[in-house]
C-alpha cells in the first residue's frame, strides 16, 4: 500500500472492549479496531508470523531473506500508517487475528478496476486459532464496513487453496484478472469478486 486511503463509512468498529464471540467469557474473543502502541504492535506481530508460516513457501529466495530480515519493521510501518483499515481480534489483549480493508486501489500498471469497489487486503488468523470462526467473524466485519461498495475485491495467490476455499464459501468469484508479483513470489494473484 503506497497511498493513503478512504476509511469506509458506517458502524463496523466495535467499542475498545469489542464485540465478543465465542463459548465461556475465558474465551472470549474481541473484534476491535487497533489503536494503541501494543495493539498495532500485535498487528504488525501477527502480519509477520502468519506470512513466514502461510506465505514463505511461495515466495522467491531473494524475498526470504529479505523479509525475515526486514518484514516486522515492514509490517510495524504498514500497520501505524493504515490503522484506520484494520479491525483485530483479541483474546486476552493478544492479537489473534486481523483483517484490513480499503477503497479499491490499482495493484499493477494498468489494471482495470471494478467501479465503484472496495478491497479485502489481507483475512490473517494465527494458525493456533483458525477454524474458530475467527476468520469469518472479521471477513463479515469487514464486509460490513464496505458495504456501501457495489462491488468488493480481493487477490489471493494461486496456490493458497485453503484462503481460496475460504473466499468461494463466502460467494468470491474469479474475474479473469491476475498478475505476476515476480519479485517476490514463483506464480501470481488471482482477483476475486463479490457484488453484495
């Protein structure tokens, strides 16, 4: 993300003390908007881990060692400078999941957008906490936040069966568009649809 963009209207935040979910209150997940050093902190954290053990094997060599090195500084910058597009879920003040959204923007030289659209960046749970509805609790919370969109976008990369499975169940379609991230990734992103 190279630009600043729109926050989404409408109530999709839930108060510092979230939206819970879950059994017992012990296990009691938060869905909130982060906004303090710690929380933004846990973002970044999370962006990190999830991507070495979700994303590294798709990557180039060159992007490894370069994103074990630098990726947690990289995700601390991103995570301050677009916090007003994350909303994370908390179990006991620790970041478990996250998910961040905006105003549709060009990925590539050229692209032909959808009119009218906003984006799902990124739908990130820890592995220790997926398949708790964790994911689907922020991907609806996101799509709550962008529904005044006609129209939502994602990409997800080729080979990520479980995060294609995950966007097909939620009515995503492919649209035919894709493009080839060469200098950090071995295949390309595929564009998904969704018209609400």
């Amino acid at each position: 993300m190279s630009a600043r963009r729109k926050t989404p209207h409408g109530k999709c935040f839930g108060e510092k003390n979230g939206v819970g979910f879950g059994g017992h209150d012990k296990n009691m997940i938060n869905i909130v908007r982060p906004h303090t050093k710690k929380e933004l902190e846990g973002v970044a954290k999370l962006n990190y881990l999830v991507d070495i053990d979700t994303m590294s094997h798709f990557w180039t060599e060159s992007y490894t060692r370069y994103y074990i090195e630098h990726g947690l500084q990289d995700a601390e910058k991103a995570a301050f400078s677009f916090s007003d597009h994350i909303l994370a879920a908390e179990d006991d003040e620790t970041v478990v999941g996250m998910v961040v959204f905006c105003e549709a923007y060009a990925n590539f030289d050229g692209e032909r957008l959808v009119p009218n659209s906003g984006m799902i960046n990124n739908v990130y749970v820890l592995p220790e906490y997926r398949s708790k509805g964790i994911g689907s609790k922020l991907l609806d919370r996101a799509l709550n936040c962008l529904k005044q969109y006609e129209a939502i976008t994602l990409y997800v990369y080729e080979e990520n069966m479980a995060a294609i499975e995950f966007y097909l169940h939620y009515g995503f379609r492919f649209d035919g568009v894709s493009y080839i991230d060469g200098a950090a990734y071995k295949g390309q992103f595929l564009r998904m649809v969704i018209y609400p």
